[in-house]
C-alpha cells in the first residue's frame, strides 16, 4: 500500500519536521507493507500544481496548523477528486475538534489526535489488514453514518528518529528543527503545550546523536522545539555545553540554535554556561506576554517578572548571542494602559528583537473552551485572532496592529536604531508612544523604504532638533546598507563631500560609504565589509570633521 504524507510549510525556508516523524514512526511500528513517502510543499506555492505534482497514492496524511488549514483542505479535497484515496488528517489544528472536521468535510476519512509516530501505523495497518479501527488509539473515524472516537494513549518513550537520508536530501540549507522533549510543565490557557501530554525528555545519547547530525547538514540554524528548552536545568546544561565543546570541532562554525526558555527560571550554573557560550552560536527566544502580574494570574501564567527582568539582562550583558522576547496583546484583564506599560518594560529592556504577537483563540486551548472565563470576540479563520475584549476595543486593537507593524519596520529590522534612541532617550518620547503614534500615522500605507524614512522625517522633525534627526537617519541607514534609500530631502551636497572622500579613500581605500554630520562636526564612516552586530547592522566609526 502507498502512502504520502505531506505537509504545508510556511515558508520554503523552514523545514517541516512532522512528516518526518510519521514516516520513521511507519518504517518503525507498521506489521504491514506500507510504501510510504514524504511530500512538502508551502503555502504560498500555486495549490493545483502541487496536486498535478503529486504522485498517486492509497492515502494521504497531512500535519494541519493553523497556518496551514485552509489550504491543506483545499489540497485535500482535490486529491480525493482525483484519485478517490483515503484522507488522513493530524495537528493541532484538527485534534481538539475532530469530529467537527468529519462532519464538515465528507472528503476527510480519518482524524489522529496524539502522538502521531505511533498511532499512524496502527491506522495504516488497520486499513492495510481490514482491521478493526476500535485499536487505533486517538483515531476519529465513521461507522455508516455515525463517528466515533477512540481514547489517546500516553507513550512514555523516545520516538523514532525522523533524521533519515530523504530528510537531509530535502533540507538544502534550510533551518532546520530538533525535538528533545515533549509536552511543558505550564498551563498556560491561550496554549496547547501543556495540554498535549505529560512532559517527558528523549533519550540524552539520541539527542547528542542528533545534535550533530543537524549541525553538519548544511543547515545555518538549528531550532529546539521544546517548548520550555529549560525546565530541566541540568538537562539544559548538559546540552549547552555539548554544544560549546563541540563548537568549531564536530560543530561547524557558523550554526546558530535557537532555544525556547523561560526567562525568570534560568539558574546561575545556565547563565555561567551561556556566557560562555561561541559569539553567535546561540540565539533565545523568552516569552514574556505581560508584565501584568494580575494578567499573568489569569491566564495561569507563572513568572517572577522582577526576576525575568534581571536575568533578560545579564543575557543581554554577555553581548555573545541574539535575544528575542514576546508580548502578547489581547489577553485577559490587559487595556491599552496596562499593555502600554508591558511593551515599555519590555523595550527598554534592548532585546535583539521585541516581538508584539496577538491573542489567538486555538482550538483546544483554555481560553477557546472557557469563553466565561476569558471572554473575547476573535476571528472564525484562522489564526483565530483576538478582534476585540472586555479591556480593548476592536478600533485600539487595530491601532495596535499598526503599532507592531511600526515597531517591526523601525525597531526589529534594526535600520532605525540611532533615531529611536535620539527620540526615546534624548527628547522624551515614551517608545509605546512612539510606535503606536507614528504606526498610526502611517495606516493604509504600504511604503517603500526611502518613502516611509520621509514619512518618518516629516512626522518628527517639528518635535526635536531636525538637523540631528536628518543625521540620525542617515547613519542608520548606512549602518545597514540601505543608503540607496536615503531620500533626496535628507541629502546635502557640497565640495566638502568631494575633499573628504579622497581623503577617507587614501585611508580606507575604496570599500567604504560615509555621511557628513555638519550638526556635531563628524563624519561617519562604514566598512562594507565590516562584519554586523547581533542586530544586523554595521557599528561603523565617528571621526572628527574638519572643514
């Protein structure tokens, strides 16, 4: 029998894990003879030619987020047209409500809730031998015209490795994914972590194995999975330092992995280590959600803010890896205020990146079951985004969508940074404030980069000194090599440029771009092949300007 299992990516860029897993998981547990492949493809890709493309088979099994739901039904059902095979159908986005998908669409046979690795070769054999369904544990299925459901069952063991040859052949460079434990040790209501099953960790000689073999495949980035990298201190610790001995020897120079953790649990030993750790080969990403105490209470959130405040710090002090930290809009007992206040703790904190994410309403999660408790309007399509809450309207909630696209553009690409420090720091203005007030001012626009630099100028230049701004500006976007898009307004001209280009050629020969900075009689100078900082931009050199 011939089976595809198949996923929906994103992005080209991210490796999908999941249909590696069933497949070693198949080639693993099945009784039968089961011809099994896996096919990906992304959601951006034209949907019926992904069909043309795929290879007839007896069923099909797809792994369904909520990124990718719509157009895997969409896929679905053309597959089921043409070639009238079984549909299986797994993820988060269908376990929590399977029989609603077997209700809704005729042309989805059978819906796996659990651990897929193991449940998807009893269904295979089931279908293959003619058995009864009854034993496939998490499986949703029909009889005639009723559905039934049979029971999850907790598996207390290290899956089979999904690292086969077809997985590597497949990566090309890709950032690629690493699970070394399941489950979360939190409750969190807006998430599934917890939920899906008790946490338990693999097996430490699988993991190193693993480690490695992600290291030399090509791939740049290596992303832990685990939703809470150091719940298990030790077990964290054993691993980093894995990495840092192996580092420049059996790891490659120049592979970054990327580690989930919480903030305000890391022990002294862990930040000891991650001090230590090679420049670059670490980035973290720590979820914050709020600075609310009452709201963290409510959403059974358990975090010593002061305590993730200091640790988020010394990270930050040790200058040697990328920090990204997340806020969540939307959630329960949180206003404009108290969310205004959130996102200032947070920004002055000076993460690498500061991303500001809303409220989505996941089928399965609490806040979804519970609407008393958390009570919130939001999106019938997926994400399922939080539209409006007893403490935001619907019209600040837009507004603050445009906050983070602001906050996205000037901060979290890294090309604005001298400006919002010369605005923030020197004249005063709260970042909330300036975020929310210039993402508004620019709503409906989708600017190109020099139009929305002028936008920018023009909407500050009248609350600070406007000659600095200009220069502001224009260091940063030389900073990061955008200098192509500094627009005409900003630019002087004069045969000072000519005189002080010579001389900066006789000093840095040709390699080089520069800005005169008549305000504070400097010159600022950038190397292009001066290697970035962990924002992504040039430091470049502030020399004297003598006219």
């Amino acid at each position: 029998m011939k089976l595809v299992i198949a996923c929906l990516n994103s992005k080209y860029i991210h490796a999908s894990l999941s249909p590696w897993c069933l497949l070693a998981g198949v080639r693993e547990f099945c009784k039968s003879k089961v011809n099994a492949t896996v096919v990906e493809s992304t959601i951006n890709a034209n949907l019926d030619d992904f069909v043309k493309s795929i290879n007839k088979a007896d069923v099909y099994a797809f792994s369904c987020y909520i990124w990718n739901i719509e157009q895997t039904l969409y896929v679905c059902e053309k597959i089921k047209q043409k070639f009238g095979a079984k549909i299986i159908l797994g993820g988060p986005e269908v376990a929590y409500r399977a029989k609603d998908v077997l209700q809704k669409y005729s042309f989805v046979d059978f819906v796996l809730s659990g651990e897929g690795e193991f449940n998807l070769p009893k269904l295979m054999d089931a279908i293959c031998l003619s058995h009864s369904f009854a034993d496939v544990d998490g499986l949703t299925y029909r009889v005639d015209n009723t559905i039934l459901s049979n029971f999850e069952i907790e598996y207390n063991i290290t899956p089979p490795t999904p690292y086969v040859q077809e997985f590597f052949d497949n990566l090309r460079g890709r950032i690629c994914y690493i699970e070394t434990s399941r489950g979360c040790p939190y409750r969190c209501a807006f998430c599934l972590s917890g939920r899906c099953s008790k946490l338990r960790y693999f097996d430490m000689d699988v993991v190193k194995e693993n480690i490695l073999l992600l290291a030399n495949s090509g791939a740049k980035t290596v992303k832990f999975v685990d939703r809470t990298f150091n719940s298990n201190p030790s077990r964290a610790n054993e691993i980093l330092l894995f990495i840092k001995e192996n580092y420049g020897a059996k790891i490659p120079n120049g592979v970054c992995f990327h580690f989930e953790i919480a903030g305000d649990i890391l022990r002294e030993d862990t930040l000891t280590i991650l001090s230590c750790m090679p420049y670059r080969s670490v980035q973290l990403e720590i979820g914050m959600q709020s600075f609310n105490e009452e709201t963290l209470k409510l959403i059974n959130r358990k975090t010593n803010t002061q305590k993730l405040i200091k640790n988020i710090k010394t990270l930050l002090s040790f200058q040697n890896m990328h920090i990204h930290i997340d806020l969540i809009a939307g959630l329960t007992g949180e206003d404009l205020s108290s969310f205004r206040n959130s996102f200032n703790i947070g920004y002055n904190l000076r993460a690498h990146m500061l991303q500001m994410g809303f409220l989505k309403l996941l089928y399965g999660a609490d806040m979804r079951e519970n609407p008393d408790k958390y009570p919130c309007e939001y999106s019938d399509k997926p994400p399922y985004e939080v539209t409006e809450t007893p403490w935001l309207s619907s019209d600040e909630i837009v507004k603050l969508k445009n906050c983070e696209d602001a906050l996205d553009r000037l901060y979290n690409s890294g090309r604005f940074l001298f400006t919002l420090d010369y605005l923030i720091n020197d004249i005063g203005i709260q970042p909330f404030d300036l975020f929310f007030d210039f993402g508004n001012a620019c709503s409906g626009n989708k600017l190109c980069l020099s139009l929305y630099v002028q936008k920018l100028y023009d909407f500050y230049k009248n609350k600070c000194d406007k000659e600095i701004l200009r220069e502001k500006i224009v260091c940063d976007l030389l900073s990061c090599g955008a200098q192509k898009d500094i627009p005409d307004s900003l630019k002087i001209m004069d045969t000072l440029y000519k005189k002080v280009k010579a001389e900066l050629t006789n000093q840095f020969g040709k390699n080089f771009s520069f800005a005169l900075l008549y305000k504070t009689n400097k010159i600022f100078v950038i190397k292009h092949n001066e290697a970035t900082d962990l924002f992504g931009r040039k430091k470049g050199k502030f020399l004297k300007l003598t006219k």
